[in-house]
C-alpha cells in the first residue's frame, strides 16, 4: 500500500510457521528456485488470555498439514476450482466466481511466502465481513496441508523487562486505534485458532526490553519505529520457518497476516523501513507474493484511498460488484477485492479455540 490508513499491532499472549523454499542465505540447506495500506494499531488483549501458540518458534512439525504432535489434521473438503477468471479492465484485472477461485490463480505460481495484508475494519462497519473474517473462512481453508506457518502481526506483551515500558508503549499507541472496530483484536485470535486447527502454526512478534525501550526513545517518532520494528521481526519470524522447512516444498509455506504497508513489495521510499517485502523477495529468490486483501464497501473517495494503486480500476469496475476482483500492479503485487455479496448483518461469532 502506498500510504497509511491505520496502524495495527495487537498485543496477545500467545503460547510459528514449489521448488525448494529454503532462505537464500549461507546457512540454508537448499536454494530456492526462481518462480505479489494501512500500516498498525495498538490494541491490547489481556495477559490471561488463552494461549494459542508459543510465542517462541516452534520446532519442525514434520510435513505440512501436520501439528507439533505429528497428527494431520483433516482438511476440508474444497469444491473444484476451475476458474481462470475473465479480464476486466487495467491492471491485467481478472473477475472470479469466488474469492477461493482468485486465490487458487495466485497459489498456482507457487510462491514461497505469500504476505497478506488489510485496511483494518472501522468503527461503524461491524454488518460488513470483515478481510480478517474473510480471509479465515473463504481462504484459509485452501492452505491445509501446503502450508506450515502463519505469522500474524501481534505482539506478545513480555513481563520480564522490570519495570514499566512495556505498559507506557503499550498506552502510548492507544490513541491510534480509536477509529477501528473492537472486534479486530478478536478477529486476529479466531485467525490464528483457525490456522492452528488446519495444521498451520500461528506465530506472534516478541519485541526484547531493548527494541521497548529504543520505542520511547523515539519519542515523537515511536509509531515509525513500532512500524519498523514489525516488519524487521516479521521478516526474522518468516526466515525461521523457511530453515526448518524440508527442500522441494511447493508451498506456500508460509502466510503473513497484517496491515498492508508491511507486505509491500515495491514499499515508496518513506516506507522503506517498514516493509518485510524487498527482504523475503531477496530470500525466497523472487517467490514471494504481496497479496493486498480489499472489501470494497470499506473503499472510500478520500485522499488516501485514492492514492491506492487499484482505486481508480476498482471504481471503473463498480457494476462487477458480484465477482471477486484480482488486480496486479507490479510483478509480485496484487491485490484481492472480495465481492459484495455478504454484506448481511452477521450474528457476534464465539471465539473459538481447538
């Protein structure tokens, strides 16, 4: 994404993760073969909350697909994906029949690392699905038993640092989620119980005592240096999977989920720092996919949605509202908008756990 929308960490206590996807650095066992706004905010879930995965990386779980335990898990029965979609207009636009159908186009180039990234959900917005929800029911589902790891964009609260930084970062960034919807921080946790129950291991950002500190040294900088923070930490969480997974993985072996400013590929230079995406393109050797997830009744004709690559062709193309819509702006970015369809008030859903 080309500008900021939002800012979105969450703080949860947590109890991670064709060719070969294997980080192309000294220490891998295997190269990788060549083969796509935003940004944080700062809510807190309490320290009691129930752990869903340890907020230390997990050991190799064997195959994809399979828990810690080496149990695989049975994936749902997915309906035949025969959809090649029908161009629609600029950006090499294509038109689906369904969300699942546009996705299974992008897994077909057999990425290493696809980065996910949203424009948070609104106050006000609770009747419309969420990209969070979205994403959990429409999507996720197809990543059973291919990939290993989800790396989500919530920080794990430390108690060790003796003293009170962690708490004044934490009340500092509060300001910069009053406009967004409460039901995003439980959104991210029903995610990660959802990955965990399809095998997929959920992973969280563990900031040390020092990278607290250097956020209120940034006095008024502290948001560019939260934003730096999580794209540097989610990069360092993503390499990690990719060196315990086996070589020749087709995957991808592993989804990040956040703000869409961190995955960005081709990141401006103001938001250079804060992007993981030039990084993974550098170790996965170009399969990495910057995919930009879109619910076009969130799109709004204000200065910053129309700085979004995809907005102009996004309302040439408002009497599609029933297709879900695949844009692609640069070689290895594209953006997903899903259809309009489920826009019915939906019932308050149970958080629930495996």
């Amino acid at each position: 994404m080309q500008s900021r929308i939002s800012f979105f960490c969450l703080y949860v206590a947590w109890s991670l993760f064709g060719g070969a996807c294997t980080p192309h650095t000294s220490s891998a066992r295997q190269p990788a073969a060549r083969t796509a706004h935003s940004a944080t905010s700062v809510a807190s879930v309490p320290a009691q909350a129930a752990p869903l995965a340890s907020s230390e990386p997990a050991q190799d779980a064997g195959a994809p697909g399979r828990g810690a335990a080496g149990a695989r898990p049975a994936c749902p029965e997915l309906p035949s994906v025969a959809d090649e979609g029908t161009p629609c207009g600029e950006l090499h636009c294509l038109a689906f029949d369904s969300a699942a159908a546009a996705f299974a186009h992008l897994l077909a180039h057999q990425p290493c690392v696809i980065g996910v990234g949203e424009s948070h959900a609104q106050k006000g917005d609770e009747s419309i699905p969420s990209a969070t929800r979205r994403f959990a029911e429409l999507l996720l589902p197809s990543l059973c038993g291919r990939s290993r790891a989800m790396v989500l964009e919530v920080w794990v609260p430390r108690n060790d640092c003796g003293d009170q930084r962690v708490k004044q970062v934490e009340q500092a960034q509060k300001p910069a989620i009053t406009t967004q919807s409460k039901s995003n921080k439980d959104e991210y946790v029903a995610l990660g119980y959802s990955a965990k129950r399809l095998g997929i291991e959920p992973s969280a950002l563990v900031p040390t005592c020092d990278e607290y500190q250097s956020i209120l040294d940034a006095g008024p900088d502290s948001i560019e240096r939260m934003l730096a923070l999580i794209g540097s930490k989610t990069a360092e969480r993503v390499i990690e999977a990719l060196h315990r997974a086996p070589a020749f993985e087709p995957g991808p072996v592993v989804i990040t989920y956040g703000g869409a400013l961190h995955n960005d590929a081709e990141p401006t230079p103001e938001h250079q720092d804060f992007s993981y995406g030039p990084r993974l393109l550098t170790e996965t050797q170009g399969r990495y996919i910057e995919l930009d997830l879109i619910v076009r009744e969130f799109v709004k004709d204000t200065e910053l949605w129309k700085k979004q690559p995809y907005y102009r062709a996004l309302r040439n193309n408002s009497k599609q509202k029933d297709k879900t819509l695949l844009y692609q702006w640069g070689e290895h970015s594209y953006g997903l908008v899903f259809d309009s369809s489920r826009t019915q008030p939906l019932p308050r859903r149970k958080l629930e756990q495996p």
